[in-house]
C-alpha cells in the first residue's frame, strides 16, 4: 500500500484528498460521503488532520485506520507537536504502528491560545523536526533515547508541510532544506494559486535537494491545492493567512461575479479559476494533496 504510495510521489502522478474529522465521536459519516462519491476512485490516498486551529477534532490516527480499512488506500495522518511531548508522540506512533497508520505529516501546530477548550496549554517541546527524527530513530529500530525496541516498527513514511508564498524566496528554501534534512520525503505546501509561484517552489526545491545531497536527503513537493468559491474566502486568505498568495485577478474576478450574479455566479467564476489551476498544477507537476474542508463534491467536480 505504501510502496505504491511512494511510487506515485516519486515516478507518477500523485494525488492525494485532505479530510477533516469533525467534532463528533463518530468519523463513518464522512467515510460514508467519500464512498457514496466514489472519491477513493479519483485519489492516490487521503489525509487526515489533527485538532487545526486547535479545536477539539476526532483523532487523526483512529480516522486514518478507519479510510485505509474501507478503501484499501494509503492516508497521511498528522500529528501536531502542540499537544504531545516525546513520550506521547512516540507511543502514538508505537501503536499506530501495529495497524498501519504509517504515513505521518509532522506539524508543529497552530497555538494552543486560539483553542475552543478553556485554558487549554501547548506542550511544543519542539517543532516538527522533533517528530522527524524520532521517525528516523524508530526507522532504525530504536526509540528517540537510542535504546533499541523490542520489535523494528514497520517502515515510516515522514511528510511535512511549509507555506507556499514568501516576501525573499530564499527563506522557503531554507526551510525546505530543514525538513529534507531531518529526513521528510514529501513536503506539502500551503495552497497554491498561480502555475509561475509552482514553477518557483519547485525550483527552490531542487536547490534544497542538492544542498542536502552531502547527506543523501531529498524530498518531493506535494502543492497544495484549496478551491476558492466565495470571495470572502479569498479576502481572508489574503489578508489573514501567513505563506499563502491569492492574486488580485483571482479577488476582482470573484467581486465582479458577485456583485453582477450573487452568490451563483460567484461560485461559477470561483470554480472555474480553481478547475483551471488545478489543471495547469497537473499537467505541470502532478503531485497535488487537494484541501477542500470536506466539501467532498467540489473535491470530485475538481478531480473529474
């Protein structure tokens, strides 16, 4: 399963779908969406995110088990520095292990401040470094402490993330290089909304790859795609979200169909950019993680 995984990411076209477990005790309803759109059948895998924005989610690694078991397909599952320390961390992955939740995006997390639980405090005993490399220790067969384990864990799969935009290109790249460096083979990035800012990162991260080459290190970009159907949603992102570039035609295409058509002709021009781009990104460099907030038809009408 992950083998052919990996493959795709380096050989193939590669695709993967981003699902957010609710705050529920129960994630079968959104397992049961995806199947009922037949999504497993346009996508490489899936992901699932841990707790974003810092709200109370259902856990990313019981829902990761849930869709491999259903669809037979790999999935991403994140895990956030936020809210383990090292002992918490590794004995996720110990169990995880067991069952085959072995593909792991390493985030640091967004701040405990932001939470919906009162008073709610960050562990943060590192960034996502931290978790990369006790992945390259459990990949060797010990434990973060370098004593060995009882059993070598079956092989993770290290993944990580960065923005997709910066002021000076230059620091995306050290980044990158960061995170090839503690061992990630995938990195995604946030969305991106234009082919020259994808024909950008992917030229930083050939240089990230050769400056790690000493190392025998390197990574494959995965770029984030997030379709926009409102304005008010590329407002926002523009103005409110850190590493991410929504360009201004992108926000005077989506006013003048909302203040011609409403909300109808808004979602039509939306889509349309978002088809277009997700198009160019493919035939361009066809390893795209698609994020669409759970709003599983567009996945399909995008992937279709």
């Amino acid at each position: 399963m992950f083998d052919t995984l990996i493959d795709k990411l380096e050989n193939s076209t590669y695709i993967t779908l981003e699902t957010t477990p609710g705050h529920s005790p129960q994630f079968s309803p959104t397992v049961d969406k995806i199947d009922a759109l037949g999504l497993d059948k346009l996508v490489d895998g899936f992901s699932t995110t841990d707790n974003p924005l810092a709200k109370l989610k259902y856990n990313a690694l019981f829902a990761a088990k849930m869709l491999q078991d259903r669809f037979n397909k790999p999935v991403i599952a994140t895990m956030s520095m936020r809210d383990r320390n090292k002992i918490a961390l590794q004995s996720d992955l110990l169990g995880a292990n067991e069952v085959d939740v072995r593909a792991i995006l390493a985030l640091t997390g967004d701040p405990a401040t932001i939470s919906d639980q009162p008073h709610a405090k960050g562990v943060f005993e590192a960034d996502s470094s931290l978790l990369l490399d006790i992945i390259s220790a459990f990949n060797s067969g010990m434990n973060y402490a370098g004593k060995p384990l009882t059993y070598k864990p079956k092989e993770l799969y290290p993944f990580a993330v960065m923005n997709s935009y910066a002021k000076n290109p230059k620091t995306l790249q050290k980044k990158m290089q960061k995170k090839i460096k503690h061992g990630a083979i995938g990195i995604i990035t946030q969305p991106v909304y234009d082919l020259e800012n994808a024909k950008q990162l992917l030229e930083l991260k050939e240089i990230a790859n050769n400056e790690c080459c000493g190392e025998r290190k390197s990574a494959e970009l995965i770029l984030g795609v997030f379709p926009i159907t409102k304005l008010r949603t590329a407002q926002f992102l523009a103005a409110h979200v850190p590493g991410i570039n929504v360009p201004d035609n992108w926000i005077e295409a989506l006013r003048i169909a909302n203040a011609n058509g409403g909300a109808d002709e808004e979602y039509k021009v939306g889509f349309e950019l978002s088809k277009k781009l997700f198009d160019e990104l493919k035939e361009y460099h066809p390893k795209i993680h698609l994020m669409t907030a759970n709003q599983f038809q567009i996945a399909k009408d995008i992937l279709v």
